[in-house]
C-alpha cells in the first residue's frame, strides 16, 4: 500500500494541476494499524528519496468528503469483513454457528461450527441475496461489504470516478472458505479468538450482480494474471530487465513478476473487479481487454514462467525475441496466438 501511495504521487507530480486536485483517504478502523500505516509510509518515502504524500484515515468509507471525483481502490479489504456462512442440509439451508463443545484435542473447553437446528433471522434476511441456489450447497454473505459496496455505487453515480477491487475470491463456485491466519500460516478460525487473522474470498458472483443493478458498470472478475499482463507487467518486466546490473536483480525482477502472475502462485487466486459510470466508451477499459502479443493470462503457469527465464538468462533482455508455445503447456485457456512476443 505504502509503495502504491509513492508511485501514484510520483505519476501525478507530473501533472501538477492533477496532483493539486488530489487527496488521499484511508479507510481504517483500528488506530494500531494506522500507526503502523504511517510508518510504513515514512519509511517507503525514505527509501525512495520522496517526501510522503498527505493522508487522511476515516473510520467508515461515509465520511471521506464528497462533490468530487472518488477513485476507490480496496485491495484485500472486503475478505476481512465478517461473514454469515449457510449450508444445505437434508432438511433445508441452515446457518452455520459457533457452538462450545465440550473439550478440544487437549481436554479443554474450545469452539466448534455446527448448523443452526431452525431457520435463523440471519437466514431470512441474507440468504435470498445469493440468488439461485440451484447448484449450491454453500454460501457465504457478508453483509457489511454490501452496505459498503452499495455506498462506493452510490459515490460514483452521484460523483463519478471508478472503483478496483482486487481480493481473492470466485465466481460462485465455491464453498465455505473462511479461514485463520497465523505467521503467515492457514490454521483453524476458531483456534485462538481475537489472536489470529481472517480471511474469506470474495464472492465475486454477488458483487457483480449488485454493482450491475445499480445501473453502473461492471468489468471482471479477471484473474490478477489477466489483468497485470493486459496492463502491461511483461512490458514493464523487459523495460526493468534492460537496466538490471547483475543477475541477481535479474533474478528478483523475474521471481517477483513469476509470483504475481503464475497460476501455481497469485495468478488466478487473486481476481479483479472494476466498476465506472455506465455510457458510451470509445476505448475499451485497461486490463480487461486482451493486449495483442500477450498470453491469456489465466493460464499463466509455471512452465512458461521457466521458458521465460531460460530466455532471459539467455540475453539478458526479452527485447524481439520469441518462442512457440508447447502444445502441452498446461495453460487453462489457450492463448490468442501461438506465438509469445515478449
């Protein structure tokens, strides 16, 4: 966050009238955090050579001022929202809920999730939000990133802008996803309460039918691979490559890039989603429309990421070159031509 905040100053210094016009809100809640976000920064424009950027944190998205333009972005914000899970039963949906059982793995006392023995209120209110549930056995609603969802549409039909959202998340086609976090490690949400992280996916699937009814529109999802190769990351990548003075930047560039667009990685676990103001657009919106001479992104794996270094570590650049793509490339999709420009 702290970088973004720096290249996004360095871009608008360029444009002076723009920079001037422009102010930076955090929405955030816990005053630990905001500490720490402000280090973060300082320390990011030490590094840079900049002088941080002017910030203001809310504790509720309401409160940053209107009347202007909003651009929102809320990078891994939603999937820390509290969530109601739902699951189908032999008799009917039910909640899941929070129960102590008797004892844990160590003979004491602990939480456990069972279903709900009736309908609960939460139920009625939030599962009709889902809509078909034909095909589904799970579902999982959280009914504060609507509210703030309705809130971020309602900025940009009466103030216009545009908002991303990139978190992990699916289409609908997942199950019950709510986990911990403990040293960067997956554990049991309710193994230590209040002490760990958590985290569930977004699903993408509610948010497009909400933003689309509110009459605004709606690109994505697209797996983050899709969206930063049609951004440009490999442009980007053999711009950076060229003045690298060692290998060993070299090989951080790649490993950097190769995490965020593989699909065995962050690839296709992380997904887009853009909403602007409906109306007539004379060019399609950037990174959700196939840049020529790039690979579908989806399917980004491993083996290309590979082919890609050897080409590299060749030449020390990807300027001009190229290669056929395998026939047994394990991509998910394939690409829109079988030559890769790099």
């Amino acid at each position: 966050m702290e970088n973004y905040l720096l290249d996004e100053k360095a871009v608008f210094t360029r444009f002076p009238s723009l920079y001037e016009a422009v102010s930076i809100h955090l929405v955030e809640v816990s005053p630990t955090m905001r500490v720490m976000q402000t280090d973060a920064i300082q320390q990011a424009a030490s590094r840079a050579g900049r002088d941080p950027p002017p910030v203001s944190w809310h504790d509720d998205f309401q409160n940053i001022p209107t009347g202007l333009p909003t651009f929102v972005l809320a990078h891994e914000f939603f999937d820390a929202l509290p969530v109601h899970q739902f699951r189908k039963t032999q008799m009917d949906w039910r909640e899941v809920l929070v129960a102590v059982h008797d004892s844990d793995v160590h003979g004491e006392r602990g939480f456990c999730f069972i279903n709900s023995p009736t309908r609960s209120v939460a139920q009625a209110a939030y599962l009709p939000l889902a809509g078909d549930l034909t095909h589904r056995d799970c579902v999982e609603i959280a009914p504060r990133s609507l509210v703030i969802l309705d809130q971020i549409c309602h900025r940009i039909q009466t103030d216009k802008g545009a908002a991303l959202i990139v978190d992990y998340g699916h289409s609908g086609d997942k199950k019950l996803t709510l986990r911990g976090f403990r040293n960067h490690q997956v554990c049991d949400p309710l193994e230590d309460p209040g002490n760990i992280d958590l985290t569930c996916d977004v699903d993408f699937s509610l948010f497009h039918r909400r933003i689309t009814s509110s009459n605004l529109e709606v690109h994505g999802p697209e797996p983050q691979a899709y969206f930063l190769i049609n951004m440009g990351i490999l442009a980007r990548l053999q711009t950076l490559m060229v003045n690298c003075t060692s290998k060993d930047q070299q090989d951080e560039l790649f490993s950097g890039c190769e995490m965020l667009i593989t699909a065995e990685q962050m690839g296709e676990r992380f997904k887009f989603l853009a909403v602007v103001p409906r109306g007539d657009r004379k060019r399609a919106l950037p990174g959700f429309t196939d840049l020529p001479g790039t690979p579908y992104a989806a399917g980004f794996s491993l083996r290309l990421a590979t082919l890609m270094r050897e080409r590299i570590n060749e030449k020390a650049t990807l300027i001009g070159s190229s290669y056929r793509l395998s026939s047994t490339m394990p991509l998910t999709q394939a690409p829109p031509r079988s030559v890769l420009n790099l």
